[in-house]
C-alpha cells in the first residue's frame, strides 16, 4: 500500500497533468492538505516537496506552492539550482527559511520542509543553525536588516521615531509572519533589531525625559507597530485558506451585517458604516494610530521639566523619589 503522502501526491499530480490545476495555479498549502486529506503536516510537507522534485510544482514567495511551467520531467528537480550540502551556507538556509515563511505562514515552516526545498539531508542544516529557535532569531535578524537606517538622521526626534516606525511597518509588511515571532517581554537579541533600540534613544537625546522613559517611548513604539502588524499574518493566512482577500470576505458578510443594522439598535455603528468615507485598511489604520502617538509624546517631552534628564513616575513607582534612580 503506497504511503498517504503518495497517494495525495499523485492525485494532485493527475489533476495537473489532466489540465484541471493548470500553470501558475496555487497549489493547497500543507495546512489545507493536512484538514482536507486528514493527514499530519509532516504528511502534508512531503506531499509538496515531491511535486516540487518530480517538477510539477515551485515554491514561490508571495504565493505559495504553484503549479510549475510544463515542461518539467518527472523524477527531476526544478531548474533553479541548490546548493550541495558541501555549499550550503547558514545565509541560505536563513534566506530559504524566510521566503517559505512569507510564501506559506510560519505556522508550516520546519526544518524538514527547508531541507526539502534546498534539496539536501534535513540534519546537515544544524551544522548551521542550532534549532529552530536560533533560525528564528537568524530570520528575525535578516528581515529587521533589509530595512536600513539613512546615515544622516532628520532633523528632530520626531521626526526620527516615525521614521524608524515606518521601516518597521514596510519591514513587517514584506514579512508577516515577522511581527508575531519578535517580543516586547522576551526580546530576541538580534543586532538588527537592537539598532532601532540605538536609533531611537538617540532621537530622545536633548529631550529632558530620563533614560528608563526614553527606553519605554523606544517599546511603546515598537509595541504599537508590532500590534497592528500582528494582523498580517492572520489575513495573510485567511486569503490563502479561502481564496478571498478581506474585502471580498467582507462583501459576503454584507447580507448579514444588513440585517443587524437594520434592526436599530445599531444606529451609530450603521452611520459610521454607511459613511462614504470610511475605508477601513490597516495602513490607513497604521498611520492614524502613529500620528496620534506621536502628537501624544510630544505633549509629554513638551511638558518635562527642565534640569537634568529624570525618569516620570508611573504608578507602579512608590509614593516618593526613591524610584527615580535608575
């Protein structure tokens, strides 16, 4: 009896051949494979990376698995070249780690699976990365990298902050799957990630706020682009699980949402709504929440008195000055 991954592969494999999923078509993502065909992810892994070796299918990032160009023989591997485990190199194995991420959620990211797509032993990758944590801060870090700090800063820490907040916003853009996996309590020491640590301190230097409140302006910042970004990978997920991106999902919704406002009792949720100018996207969402931030930080440097640089007391801090030392 031929092992499930087999039988799945083949199916699809006659599904391709015959012209019913035809080149370029995604393919179902291990996820959809794993709840359609009731098979484990591991299962569902090998039921890609045997299509890819028999070249009628190619990880692409951004889309996911595709059927490949005709074209391709069985038994060989796409055209694109791999390197050998004798070449392979920890940047590759980051750099494949990333783009099978971006292309199907880190939730069907493993070792296995990147193994299989650089077509060497899933053991000779752990004489580069340690395990799947050290990958994780390794992509992190090289993610974080892409977006690069000017040599000469603007002018004003205002200007500084939301410039570092929207090279985090394109960075979490490009990667979904990236917000979710960096923390705020437990923060990957990657170096990349600390130069924003850097950037924005210095952008809080001349300000007379102490440096444990520079340190809480620099993650409340983080922690704002962080939260709405999270919202990335979920949609990114739901669009490749249905098909349908967030406004066509909407739209099927409309019926429903309808009939509740209709009923009344949601009368300023149905002004709102009807509203020509609402246009919900979490961009727009991004940048309102950032201006106001910003606007809110500037009324608390505005008003710190002068003299040397103390840290504000919170509420967590005892009656007194004697949490104000660092």
């Amino acid at each position: 009896m031929d092992p499930a991954y087999r039988r799945i592969a083949d199916e699809l494999a006659d599904r391709i051949r015959a012209g019913e999923l035809r080149p370029g078509d995604r393919l179902p993502s291990t996820r959809q494979i794993a709840r359609d065909w009731q098979v484990a992810m591991a299962t569902a892994t090998k039921v890609l990376s045997a299509l890819q070796q028999e070249g009628l299918a190619v990880a692409r990032p951004g889309a996911g698995t595709l059927v490949a160009v005709r074209g391709a023989r069985p038994g060989r591997r796409p055209a694109r070249s791999r390197p050998g485990e004798q070449e392979l190199t920890r940047e590759a194995v980051v750099r494949t780690a990333i783009s099978l991420a971006d292309a199907e959620g880190m939730a069907e990211l493993s070792m296995r699976r990147i193994a299989a797509e650089l077509g060497v032993a899933t053991m000779s990758l752990y004489r580069h990365v340690r395990g799947k944590d050290d990958l994780v801060l390794h992509m992190i870090d090289a993610a974080v990298g892409e977006e690069t700090f000017p040599p000469v800063p603007p002018d004003g820490w205002r200007a500084r902050l939301e410039l570092a907040a929207r090279l985090q916003w394109r960075g979490f853009r490009r990667h979904p799957w990236l917000a979710p996996v960096m923390s705020i309590t437990r923060p990957q020491l990657a170096p990349n990630a600390l130069r924003h640590a850097e950037w924005n301190l210095r952008a809080l230097e001349g300000t007379q706020l102490g440096f444990a409140d520079r340190m809480y302006v620099h993650v409340l910042l983080f922690a704002y682009v962080r939260g709405v970004a999270s919202a990335l990978e979920a949609e990114t997920q739901a669009e490749r699980d249905t098909g349908l991106t967030s406004d066509e999902w909407m739209e099927t919704q409309d019926p429903v949402l309808r009939s509740m406002l209709a009923s009344g009792a949601l009368a300023t949720l149905h002004r709102v709504v009807a509203h020509d100018g609402f246009d919900f996207d979490l961009d727009s969402l991004f940048e309102f929440g950032l201006e106001r931030l910003l606007d809110g930080l500037e009324v608390l440097i505005a008003g710190a008195p002068a003299g040397p640089p103390r840290r504000l007391r919170s509420t967590a801090d005892p009656v007194g000055d004697s949490g104000a030392q660092l």
